[in-house]
DNA sequence: CTTGCAATCTGTAGGCGCTACAGAAGCAAG
DNA sequence: CTTGCTTCTGTAGCGCCTACAGATTGCAAG
C-alpha cells in the first residue's frame, strides 16, 4: 500500500504515465484511499514494471497490455507470448534493415562532398538526384 | 502548372500530405487559380520530392525544411549541410544499435521458452526478471 | 445546357505515446 | 497555522501524419 510517487519510484515508470496508462486501460487502477488518492499493492507495481519492461524492449503499448493479459491468465499462455513475441522480433529486425540501409545511402550521400566545390553535392542529389518518378511501378 | 494531384504525382508526396506541408511551413504554398486552386511550377514539386527523400533518409521534418533552406540559398551552404547530415548519421547509428540490442534481448527472452514447460519464462522474466531496482543509479 | 462525377478546397478530429502544465485539494512537519 | 510537498483532475501540446465532412470547382458525356 504505496503512494503513487513510491510506485513511481519502484517500477520506473513516471507519475504522469501511471496516470496515463491508467486512464487509456494498459493497467487497471488501484484502490483509493478515502480522499481518493491511489494505493498501490506489489501486484500492481509489478504490472506497471512489466510494462516498462515491454516498452524497453520496443513492444507497443498494445502488445504490452496483451502480454500483461496473459502473464495475469490462469491458462497456459506460452505459445500466445512466443507469437507476440516473434512478430515483434520480426518488426525490429525489419527496422534494423531499414536503418542500414538509411545508413547506407547517408553515407553515399554525404561522400563527395568533402571537397569544398563550387556546388554541394549532397544538397544537389536531394533536390535533383537519380530515380525521381513516382510511384514505383514495381512490385 | 500542375495541379496538386500532378504535383502529388510527380513528387510522391500525397496530396493531403503536401497540404500540412503548407500548412505548418514545410514548403511554400504555389500559386492559387482564380477559383483558388493550387497550381504548382517544378521547382515546388522539386521542394516536395527533396522533402520526400530527407524523410526516407529519417531527417525530422524540421531538418528536412533546413535542409531545403540550405538548397535554395544563394551562399554556399555545403558545410552547413555537412554538419546536419553528419549528426543525422550519428542519430541513425544509435537507433540501429539500440535496436540492436533490443533484437538481442529479445532473442535472450525468447530462448528457453521453446519447451511447453509448466510456466512460461518470457512472461515470467518480464513480470519478476532481475534488475528490478530503479532508477539506475549510476551515470 | 445539363447532368454527373472526379478533383479540389477548408477545417477538424483522430492516432501513438508521451510530457507538461494549471488549479485545487490533501498531508506532514515546524 | 502556515509552509511546502505530493497528489488530484483535466486539458493541451509535441511530431507526423491520415482521414473524413461538407462545400466548391472542373470537365466530359449525353
């Protein structure tokens, strides 16, 4: 039986964003005290630390909250979270790509460019650069 | 003179894209008809494909319009856009190695769940894992 | 010329995940 | 009692779109 601000303390996650996922339901709201202020039980501090948790690991807060269903479940609920979870590794690996690949063509972009010119190479390829038609008819 | 739906075409911009675009400054607005439609030149449908293209290489929004600024300026402006790009591809580095490391745990979190075993440890690391202790107090 | 549909116009609201503030109320110590 | 911290609710803002409503326009076929 905590305050907020202890409950803050104790799973990481900010006053205002315990409200917060509070009111948009990833967490159900605790118990009040007669003046209506929160009280937090470990049950619910770890709830809120698990959501910490998934939103490190760069789960939405939507598969957060699907995950903290079936952590509370009585079923087994291993193979749901295996799902989720794959999916979501999916999704990261996708990202990772896409930023190498950003990554990739910053470095193309900016390369010449170390020569002072008369005209700056990288700002040229943006405006007027390869490939300018739209949209891509493949695919 | 294009209309916005050309424009839209030629840039690979959407249309209602390229109205916030105007709307929050991004680019210019073009010319409007006498019944107030817009009717775009190539140069601002060349403002909209580099806008496009500083996106898909993740510039901000307001990076993309310095950018831009830096293009359309008389002055030599190469080092300007060296520096931002440079920053940018710093900014790229990281979120690849914090997804990194994201991929990693995940991986970590996933391992020893592929036996159906009476508790599932992926919900279980997530709900009691180490480490609970917050904030980290080094730094 | 009229009908009808497509394109465009403005304005507004929603989505995600927060963050920050205002103004009121409670609580604990000096 | 007063000071000062915490907490309360509600609301608004951020970045970057996306989508819709409702009102005009533009253009082509009948």
């Amino acid at each position: 039986m905590v305050t907020i601000g202890e409950a803050a303390r104790r799973s990481g996650v900010g006053i205002e964003l315990i409200r917060y996922y509070e009111r948009t339901g990833v967490v159900a709201g605790p118990e009040r005290s007669q003046s209506g202020r929160r009280q937090y039980q470990s049950v619910e501090i770890h709830a809120l630390r698990f959501i910490r948790r998934c939103r490190d690991l760069g789960f939405s807060l939507a598969e957060a909250k699907s995950l903290l269903g079936l952590a509370s479940s009585e079923r087994l609920a291993c193979a749901d979270a295996q799902s989720l979870g794959q999916h979501h590794l999916e999704n990261i690996r996708t990202k990772i790509s896409d930023l190498q690949q950003m990554e990739t063509a910053m470095v193309q972009l900016m390369r010449p460019c170390d020569a002072g010119k008369q005209e700056c190479s990288m700002l040229d390829t943006l405006l007027e650069g390869p490939e300018s038609e739209w949209p891509p008819q493949d695919k």
